[in-house]
C-alpha cells in the first residue's frame, strides 16, 4: 500500500496584470509556497484572500494545490 510522503502545499493567486494586444485582460500568477497541508481548504481560501488584499492589483482568482511524494508502506 502506498504511503503519503513530504506533503505540501501552496496559495495560487491570479492577478490581473493590464491589457494585452488584443485588448484582453492578462493574468499573472502570484505562489505562496510551504502552506501547511494540514489546513481546511476554508482556511487557505480565508489566507488567499487576505493575501489577495495585499496585492496593487485585482485578484482574479485563489487556487490551492496540493502535492506528496508516495512510497511503499
């Protein structure tokens, strides 16, 4: 049976970042690494929002991704 490993995770926030060629708004990506994986998906979306209100420019979007290394157990 596999076993989680060194998990981790981390807040994506999506900024808007000007007016492309075409006119289209472009996003920019701003990580937040080493969040602790233990944390409610509640919580990280409370802490990137909070992030989200640091930042000069309008947040597109939170993301959260989660990653962990599995071996045998």
């Amino acid at each position: 049976m596999a076993v989680k490993n060194a998990a981790s995770s981390k807040i994506i926030l999506k900024v808007e970042n000007g007016l492309g060629a075409d006119g289209k708004v472009r996003l920019a990506q701003r990580t937040f690494q080493h969040i602790n994986p233990e944390l409610s998906d509640d919580d990280a979306y409370t802490i990137g929002t909070a992030l989200g209100n640091l930042q000069s420019r309008t947040v597109d979007s939170v993301a959260r991704t989660d990653s962990a290394s599995l071996i045998a157990g």
